[in-house]
C-alpha cells in the first residue's frame, strides 16, 4: 500500500517539528511547509527567522522543506483587516483569519500542488468521527491549558476531513520530551504569545506606523454622555481597559465602548462592564448545518475566558443572539464567540455588537 503524503505546516516551533517527527513514524510521506508572510526577520513566526528554523528542523528529522511565499495575501487579508477593525473601534483576532484565509486556505492549496492528501499542524486540537452522524468533528486538546480549538472554529467538514493535528492528543511536557527524545533543536524553544507581525507585542504603535489617520482625536465619556476628557484616537483602546485613560476619578473607570460613528470612548465604573447578551455575525458550523431553532451551550467570547453557559438563538442565515446565563465581563466587539459541547467545537462567530443593558 502507498504510503499517504502529508505536507506539515513547520514554523520552527515545538508542536510543528514534532508533529512532521511523529508523522514520519507513522508511516506517512512527510514534507515540511513554511509560509513566508514577510513581516519581518526579528520575529517569532512568519518571517525570514521563522523559515531559517524550519528548515533546520525539517533536516533534523529528515524530510523535504518547501516555502510558500504569502506576503501579498497575507498582508491583504490578515494585516489590512486587522487595521481596518482596530479603526473602526473593534478588537479583532487575526489568527482566526489567518487560520481560514491562509493556513488552512492558501497553503493547503499549495500543499496539494504538491500532492499531498493532508496538512499536519501543530495546534492543540482533536478531530475525530461521528460514527452515527457521519460526520468529523472538531474537539479540544487534551492539554487543556494549552487548547487552541478556540482559533479553529472556522475548519468545516472539508477542512476537517483533510487535516491532522497528530500532537492533539499530548500533554505540552509529552511534546517536549519527544522533541528531546528526537533530539529536535526546538525542544526548549518558548512558545509565541504574540501576534506575529507586530513587533514587541506594541499594537498601538503598529497600528500608528500603519493607519495614522485613523488616530483622530475625540472625547471621553461616561455612560451618560457627560465630558470627562479626551483621546487621540479610539483605535489605542479596548473594551475593559483600565489603564491610561487619563482621567482623574474617585473610583477606577473603565472602557465601556468604543463609539465608532462619533468617535467617542465610553467609560464607566467595573459593574458596567457586564453584559447579558451579544449579537455575533459571520457564524459558521463545524457540521455545517445552522441549527434552526434555539439551544444551549457553552460559549467564550476570548481565548483564556472560562466558558460560560449560554442559548444561542439563531438570527439571519449567518447571525446569532447569545444569550449568557450569567453575564459575562468585557464583551468586546470584533473578538470571537465560539460555541462548545463539552469538549467539542460547534462553531463560532464574530461578535459584533452587545447589546446595551
């Protein structure tokens, strides 16, 4: 029987180098693939470093190295987009849209160029297949602290049936001691907690050098609509900030909201913060199937939020009302909603507003 070709999405990284090592034990063709997105040689992932790493981890375990040039798509689609949301008073997540467009779009395409029949990443996630629905199913990773289902909410039963995540299933420490086993060179590398392409993690001064004239100055208000100061700028807040707001008040303000139509951050005091419900757009299903009436689950509007419970209520095609049992802190517009049952991915969206109290 021919062996199966998999191509390894390899940034240099841990996960990835173990998951081409792995792969190759199995039994598979393994080849390494590195996107070039061209943001520079001093940083953790995407650039010139990022490549130079792979490669060499590629050659540590033996396998063919191939780069994917994808700086006009990516700087189009993940980069652009990011400082389109900042500047329009959203948070966006640009590792969901990179994940859609380029990884499990762009270089899929050229993995199968190549020939291969799946791509290995090195993410913290699970698929497996519902033997009585048919249908693959996206889970957690077993390394709860570590689980990136959260970023992959926007893989469908396509994507899904041709993807692999062989390192899933591993506890982080299991990773690194077959890295060390393997004698892989990023075996005590540190994991990337940072967007890719913004240097030193500083967004505020990225999205300057980029969108200087989306920094326009307003005022700050509280929920009222009284003046309590000003800003340069609503692109350099967050919803839930504490910090650097410039205000002299007897008790700490927080952002509330940040009004994109006039400009203006809305501050208040912590118990503000708290909302019961939130509108998300741009939802997709894992199965692939909206469902057409109401139900329940558990739901994060963040990365490192505990999940909380919830009835999702479907809207227009692609739009849902969640509705939190309990209301959730800091629900900020531009993040993403992702909907779980137990420790499998249903879906998720695109928060795009939260309702007022």
């Amino acid at each position: 029987m021919p062996e199966k070709k998999v191509a390894v999405a390899m940034s240099g990284g841990v996960d990835s180098s173990v998951a081409a090592a792995l792969l190759r034990e199995d039994g598979y063709e393994v080849m390494g693939m590195t996107l070039d997105l061209g943001v520079g040689d001093d940083l953790v992932e995407g650039g010139a470093h990022t490549v130079l790493l792979a490669r060499e981890a590629a050659e540590q375990i033996g396998i063919p190295h191939h780069i994917v040039e994808a700086k006009q798509e990516f700087e189009a689609g993940v980069v652009e987009d990011f400082c389109r949301e900042y500047a329009r008073g959203r948070t966006p997540n640009p590792c969901i849209r990179c994940n859609r467009l380029i990884k499990f779009g762009l270089l899929w395409e050229a993995a199968r160029s190549l020939g291969a029949e799946f791509l290995a990443t090195g993410h913290h996630a699970r698929i497996d297949r519902d033997p009585e629905r048919g249908i693959f199913r996206l889970r957690k990773g077993n390394d709860r602290s570590k689980d990136q289902s959260y970023f992959l909410y926007v893989l469908g039963q396509n994507e899904l049936g041709r993807t692999l995540f062989p390192v899933g299933s591993l506890q982080k420490a299991e990773v690194r001691a077959r890295a060390e086993d393997l004698k892989v060179g990023a075996a005590r590398r540190a994991d990337s907690q940072e967007i890719c392409f913004i240097p030193d993690n500083d967004y505020v001064a990225f999205l300057r050098s980029r969108s200087p004239e989306a920094f326009l100055p307003g005022l700050i208000v509280n929920a009222e609509g009284n003046r309590l100061g000003g800003h340069s700028g609503i692109i350099g807040f967050t919803v839930g900030q504490r910090r650097g707001l410039g205000i002299a008040a007897p008790h700490p303000l927080y952002v509330l909201e940040l009004r994109y139509r006039d400009n203006a951050v809305v501050v208040g005091p912590a118990d503000r913060l708290f909302r019961r419900s939130l509108i998300a757009s741009e939802v997709r299903w894992v199965d692939g199937i909206p469902p057409d009436k109401p139900f329940s689950c558990s739901v994060k509007i963040r990365y490192r939020h505990r999940e909380a419970a919830a009835e999702i209520l479907p809207q227009a095609r692609d739009s849902v009302k969640v509705v939190f049992a309990v209301p959730q802190r800091a629900v900020t517009p531009g993040q993403a909603v992702v909907f779980y049952s137990g420790d499998e991915v249903l879906g998720g969206g695109t928060i795009k507003r939260v309702p007022p109290e």
